[in-house]
C-alpha cells in the first residue's frame, strides 16, 4: 500500500513549495479538502444532535435527559478508563506503516488495532457489569438503574469495535469515508431515538442508547470492511508486545484528558466558591464559544493532518513542511473566524445566549486572542505526538494547565472573574514558546516565511478588534468590527486562491 498522498513526500523548491498550479507539491489543497469534507460533517452532526436533544427534552423532559446523560457519563467514563487511548494512538502506527510503504507492516498493524479493541472492548463490558450496581449508585444516588448499566455494559464493546473502525479509516487517510460513518452514525441514533422515546418515553432510554451504539458499529464496520487486509501470522504474544506501543501513547493521551478535565473542574468549583453558581455560568459560555465552537475547525483540519504527519515522522525536513503548510491554513480559515467573532461579540453572545451573559463578553476578549495563539501552537503541538514522545507532551500539557490554574488564582482579587480569559491568553503564549522550543529540539522546526507573514497579519487583525470591541461600543464599534472583518475575509480568501484553486476545491466538496 503506498502513501495516498504522494506530494507530502517531495522537499519544497522554496519557501512555500512550489505553486500548485506549476505542477508543485505542497498539501494545502489536501488540507482544504479534508477539512471541508470533515467539517461538513460535522456542521451536518451538530445540527442532528441540536435537533435530537430539542425533541429528547420535549419528549422526556429534564428528568429524561438527565437519566439519559447519566446513562452517557458513566459509559464514556469508563471507555476513557479502558479504552487506553487507542482510537487516538492507533491512527499514528496505521500511517507510519502507511509510509513505509510496506503492506505486511500496514496489515501486522491493522490485525493488532483490530485485537486489541476487542480486548478493551470486552474489558469496558466487564467492568460496568461487574460494578453496575456501584455505578448506578455513584452516579444516580440509587441502585434501580443498576440492571440499566447492565444492559448498556455490551455498549462499551459496540464503541470499542467502532472507535477502532474509524481509528484505522483515519490512519489510512480514508477520511471521505470516516466522514461518511460519523455522520450515518449520528443520523442513524436521530432515527432509531426519536420513535422510541415516542413511544416508550423513559422506558425508551436504554434500548435507544443500545440500539444507537450499534448502529455507529455497523455503519463503521461498513466503510472499514472495503479496506483489504494482507493475510498476515501474529501470535499473541507478537499482539500484546505490537500494541504495547500504541497503548503506551493512548495511555499519554487519557491521562492528559483526565488531566485537563480535572482542571475545568477546579476552576469551576473555585468559580462557584468565589462568585456563585451563576459565575460559573458566565465562564461556561465564554468556554463554549471561544473553545469548543473553534476547536471544532482544529479538529477538521487535524482529522487528515495528524495522519500525514505521522507518516513522514522520521523525515524532519517534511515533518516541518507540512507542520508549516498546516500553520498557514489553519490561520487562514480560522483568522477571520476569530476577528468576526471578536467583532461582534455582544451580538453574538446575545443571539446565542441572551442580554444575561455581559459578564461573559468580558472573559471572551481574552479568550478569543488566547485561542489566536492556539491556533499557532496546534500544528506543532502534532510533531511531538507524531514523534511518539507522549512525556513530552504530557509535560507540555501540564505546563499549560498549572498556569491556567495558577494565574486564577493569584489574579482573581485584581480581576475577578475576567481573570479566567486573562490566565487563558497567557498561558497560551508561553505554552505557544515551550512547543515551539520543543518542535525545534525535535525536529529543527521553524516558521516558514509565509507563516510568519500570516501570524503578523492575522495578529495585528486581532489586536484591532480586541481593542475596537473593548473600547468603542455600539454601531460605531460594529461598524469598525464589519470593515476589520470583511477585510480579513478578503485577504484570506485572495491568499487562499494563491495557492489552490478555491472553485475547484469547492466544486469537488459539493459533488460529494
């Protein structure tokens, strides 16, 4: 099997790589595409499950969704605890066998990922039943939903098997199809829900969560099956000491979502010990809006771009290329989604909330050129983890949670709860200068002149509207912010088309 996308394996002809259009290589327009093809995905999965979730709550009311999110909470924490991180870590072995161009390499890999998900699987389904009745009563208050956690115990394993699917779409770099399965996944849960809480109401809960898993189990056993599989003798013990590796990365990988969970937790509960519950509720919505909206176009774009990187991992000179390239996308399309958000913010804090949130405006002018320099940091936060250093990321990752928590902390009395977005900027910008020393020590990693050029544009772009949406208020303010922004849009839009044809990258996206 050889790498799908040949023209990550040539060296640029200069600072950007040659000119698309002049029969050059670089990745921008294999960017562009896996990321409209992966966002509009999950643009399209946003809006079924808006849509579930408003008919869920009409159907069964806040005691319904409660049980149901319970119900959710317990399984996915104990898919974090089992599942060893390996819907993450497998992906980097599958593409680094990938680019070896070694097809026994590539099956040996696939015939373990596929092993050991159901191991992890089996071992999810274990624990919930074994400990149902602990679970229902740490989770509930009461043990009645134990025989719940029972049933829904063979989920763990229908997620495993699915997650491991899509693990090894994604390493392949099939991302057309592990769209498609995500999104028939998500479809398929709105089609099988929906009539069952119609008709049973609560007593719909658990066959509806079952039937879900299954469903997304399917539809990825589906897209994965078309992918052809060298026979290939793997003994077990051959199967445990393989895995081993991918384990020991996904095993990086949950301590550092355990990790970062445990932070959000602490700043809420310090939050609530300050100011009140309704505090917490001004940061949640700051955090929504500058981090989970935006980091879905991170997830997008790093759907493809980890795979790819992963591949060339012992070629330093590609790893920088592409490391590059991505940079430059990624400011390109995220950019101007940053200034017009910053631009019109009280707007869009109202439209999406309502006139209750003011103090959340304040944090989110911190926040949102905090994420500027997420945006930067993103692409070389990849290298360490396509390099398989999983403690030097998890290092990385803890520098920037201490500062997070630590500059809360010390600047609450001076700031109060605007100190939130305040810690998240800073923290940024020296977790942005620790994985740029990192990426360096690693893999000699430098900004390309074109990045440079777009973090100056792209920056100064944001100050201005940081400054415009702190400091002049009204039309005046929207005005300045729609000028800024359509501004913004333009010059990414024309840059965008310096480098790949745009219609055509469009065009391609709607026939799918």
């Amino acid at each position: 099997m050889t790498v799908r996308d040949s023209t990550v394996a040539q060296a640029p002809s200069n600072d950007r790589g040659v000119h698309p259009k002049a029969g050059g290589a670089t990745s921008h327009r294999q960017i562009l595409k896996a990321t409209g093809i992966v966002g509009g995905a999950q643009v399209i999965a946003i809006l079924v499950r808006i849509a579930r979730s408003k008919i869920i709550a009409v159907l069964l009311g806040p005691a319904g969704v409660g049980i149901a999110g319970l119900y959710m909470s317990t399984l996915n924490l104990i898919r974090s605890a089992t599942g060893f991180g390996l819907n993450f870590s497998a992906v980097r072995d599958i593409a680094q066998a990938t680019g070896s161009n070694d097809e026994c390499q590539v099956s040996r890999s696939i015939v373990v990922l596929r092993r050991w998900v159901w191991f992890t699987g089996l071992l999810g389904m274990t624990v919930a039943a074994v400990f149902s009745k602990v679970l229902s009563r740490y989770a509930f208050g009461t043990e009645e939903y134990a025989w719940g956690v029972r049933i829904l115990s063979v989920c763990l394993l229908f997620m495993a098997l699915s997650k491991g699917q899509l693990a090894l779409l994604q390493g392949l770099r099939q991302i057309g199809m592990m769209a498609r399965a995500n999104v028939g996944g998500v479809v398929a849960g709105f089609c099988i829900s929906v009539p069952l809480y119609w008709f049973m109401g609560v007593k719909g809960i658990v066959p509806a969560i079952l039937l879900t898993t299954a469903a997304s189990l399917l539809l990825s056993w589906y897209y994965a099956r078309r992918i052809p599989v060298k026979a290939v003798d793997i003994s077990p013990k051959e199967t445990f000491l393989c895995g081993l590796g991918m384990v020991r990365l996904g095993f990086f990988m949950v301590i550092t979502g355990f990790m970062m969970t445990a932070v959000m937790y602490l700043v809420r509960a310090y939050i609530s010990r300050r100011n009140g519950i309704e505090a917490v509720g001004q940061f949640q919505a700051a955090w929504t809006l500058s981090s989970v909206y935006l980091a879905a176009v991170l997830q997008a774009m790093g759907a493809d771009y980890f795979p790819r990187l992963s591949a060339v991992n012992a070629d330093n000179g590609r790893v920088v290329q592409l490391a590059n390239e991505q940079t430059e996308v990624a400011l390109l399309v995220a950019g101007p989604l940053i200034v017009g958000m910053l631009s019109f913010m009280s707007l869009v804090v109202y439209v999406l909330y309502s006139s209750k949130f003011t103090e959340a405006i304040g944090i989110l002018h911190w926040q949102l050129a905090g994420t500027f320099l997420k945006v930067i940091s993103w692409p070389i936060g990849f290298i360490i983890l396509a390099k398989g250093r999983g403690g030097v990321f998890i290092c990385t990752e803890v520098c920037w949670n201490v500062i997070y928590m630590g500059l809360i902390i010390l600047g609450w009395r001076a700031f109060g709860l605007e100190v939130t977005g305040i810690a998240f900027l800073v923290a940024f910008l020296i977790y942005l200068a620790i994985v740029a020393a990192t990426g360096r020590l690693l893999s000699g990693f430098a900004w390309s002149k074109d990045s440079l050029k777009y973090i100056l544009v792209f920056g100064t772009a944001t100050l201005l509207a940081f400054l415009n949406s702190r400091h002049i208020p009204g039309a005046k303010g929207y005005f300045a912010g729609g000028v800024l922004s359509a501004a913004v849009a333009g010059y990414s839009v024309h840059e965008l088309h310096k480098i790949v044809d745009l219609k055509r990258v469009i065009n391609r996206l709607l026939r799918r």
